[in-house]
C-alpha cells in the first residue's frame, strides 16, 4: 500500500482545472455528463481507499471483531503512520456515510412530500399549483411532473411559458437529479469535490436552456424567460426543493446563463481539442482520475496480500 494508499484523497484537485473550462468550451450535456463521471469515479476511490485505512485502524483497537493478527506490524507497517492514519479514517468514513445519508434521506422526503401534495391534482405532466408565489421546478419520479405556480406563469407570456415548459422537461428526460444527487453525494465523499457540483449544477441548467432554445426554436425568448424568471423567483415552502433538485431559476449564475443564449449555439463535442486550455485541463483531470483508480485498485490488492499472509489457515 504504501503512500499510494493516501493518493485518491488527494487526487480530486487534478479534476478543477477542468471545472470551469468544460462550462465555457463543452456543450452543456457533455461537460454535465464529463464532470459527473469524474466526480463519482474520484469520491468511489476516495471512499474505498478510507475504507482500507478503516481497516488497519480497526484492527488496532482492542476487542474488535477483526483477526489478531490483522494488528500484526506487518499489517501496520504497509500503512505510513499507521495509528494517526488509521484512526483518523474511522472518523472520516463515519462522517461520509452520515453525511451522504442524510443527502439522500433529504432527497427523497422532498420527492415523497411533493408527489403527495400533488395527489389531489390532476394527473397531468403539468402540475398548476394556485400559489400567487413565482416557481417552477421538475420533480423527477414514476412519471415525472413539471410543478409551476399560477405566479410563475403570470409573470410570463405564452411564448416564454413554453421555454419554462421545455426547459423543466429537458430536467426530466435528461434525468438531471440523478446527476445533482451525484455531484452532492461526491461532495459529502471527499471536499475536494465541492467545486465540481457547482459545475454540474450549471451545466444541467444550460443543457436543459439549449433544450428549451431548440424546442421553442427562439433562443432570444428563453433567454428573456430565463432571465423573468429569475427576477421574479420566491421559494414556496414546503415545497421549494433542497439542494441537488433541478428548479428554472435556482442554478446560475443566470446572468452566464442568459449571456451564453443570447450568443451562437455551443459546439456538439464531449471533448475539447488536445491543443486548448480545455483539452489540457481534460487530460489532466483524466490522467488524475486514471491515477487514482490504479492507486485504490493498487491499494486493495496489496492490503488483501498481506492480510492473507497475516492470517492463519
């Protein structure tokens, strides 16, 4: 194991360079789907790695479940600072798991209470609440539903109500909370990794404006719907969604947002060219996650061999 085992929770800054640059140079879908890939990868080895100093520093307290032999200085040699390392991860990983507990414990209460506020209405995409308050936001589930105040819509006209529409049903059919939860849980995962959400997060919102742009055919109206949305926005407790639940005028910044559509439509590549900042930032982040993989998988075979040599048939 060695320091390789140290690496994956470190490594995740090689992924920042790229946060900003795929918002500017990727087509929104791609850098949403690049940047959570990343992230989800990064936070898994970070966590496994936690969990196989986890392991050495169980080992070490006394009347632990584990083998004897586990707490052999073989075992705790292949560990540099054994004790302080091993110890310190059992609180880690203890407060990643509550914390990505309570992230999906709140996600779901919010889906739960919302799917049952809507029961006595009309089951259609469309779910009109009478509420003088502005907002609109997709709630994903069996089907998905599109939820827009009565003062939402007043505040716009027929053609910006469309661009709404579109833009929450791009949220739907492009299953964006799956991402945001994503991005969320990688931030419990390993702080190194907060960055990147807010990334995800506006890049999911510009995916589902170019959305509303090509289905309105008006990029100009969705970017005046985008920006009348956001002026006029009021949370609507209890129903306002928490964190990582894509809502029309939540993630921005919106200015960036009405910039970006009121410009040329975004070139449709997953990649930046080789020879850019974002191209470089791209490999980097790629070299980076690459690494960290190899230094988990690295980590856990050479754990399991010296485990299995310190265990007595």
């Amino acid at each position: 194991m060695g320091v390789f085992v140290f690496l994956p929770l470190v490594l995740p800054l090689t992924a920042l360079p790229i946060a900003r640059l795929a918002e500017q140079h990727l087509h929104p879908r791609g850098a949403a789907l690049l940047l959570t890939f990343v992230s989800a990868v990064l936070a898994a080895c970070s966590t496994f790695c936690l969990a196989l100093l986890m392991v050495v520093g169980t080992a070490q307290l006394p009347g632990n479940p584990l083998p004897d032999s586990w707490s052999d200085p073989e075992v705790r040699d292949a560990v540099p600072y054994d004790e302080v390392a091993g110890k310190t991860a059992i609180v880690a990983l203890a407060a990643v798991v509550v914390a990505c507990a309570h992230t999906v414990r709140r996600h779901v209460r919010f889906r739960s209470r919302a799917h049952r506020a809507l029961a006595g209405l009309p089951a259609d995409e469309v779910a009109v609440l009478d509420d003088g308050l502005p907002y609109a936001y997709a709630l994903p589930g069996s089907p998905g539903r599109i939820v827009v105040s009565a003062g939402m819509l007043s505040c716009l006209n027929a053609a910006e109500r469309e661009a709404l529409l579109a833009h929450e049903r791009a949220h739907l059919t492009g299953r964006h909370h799956l991402l945001l939860l994503a991005a969320r849980l990688a931030g419990c995962a390993n702080p190194f990794l907060l960055p990147l959400r807010a990334a995800i997060a506006y890049s999911t919102e510009r995916w589902a404006d170019e959305a509303a742009a090509q289905a309105t055919g008006d990029r100009r109206t969705t970017a005046r719907a985008v920006g009348k949305a956001a002026l006029f926005a009021r949370p609507a407790p209890p129903l306002t969604p928490p964190p990582g639940m894509a809502a029309f005028a939540a993630a921005g910044p919106v200015p960036r947002r009405v910039a970006a559509l009121l410009g040329p439509v975004p070139p449709r590549r997953n990649w930046p060219p080789a020879l850019t900042r974002a191209g470089i930032a791209a490999y980097v982040a790629a070299a980076g996650t690459a690494a960290s993989t190899m230094s988990a998988l690295n980590s856990a075979a050479a754990l399991f061999l010296i485990l299995e040599a310190a265990t007595p048939l």
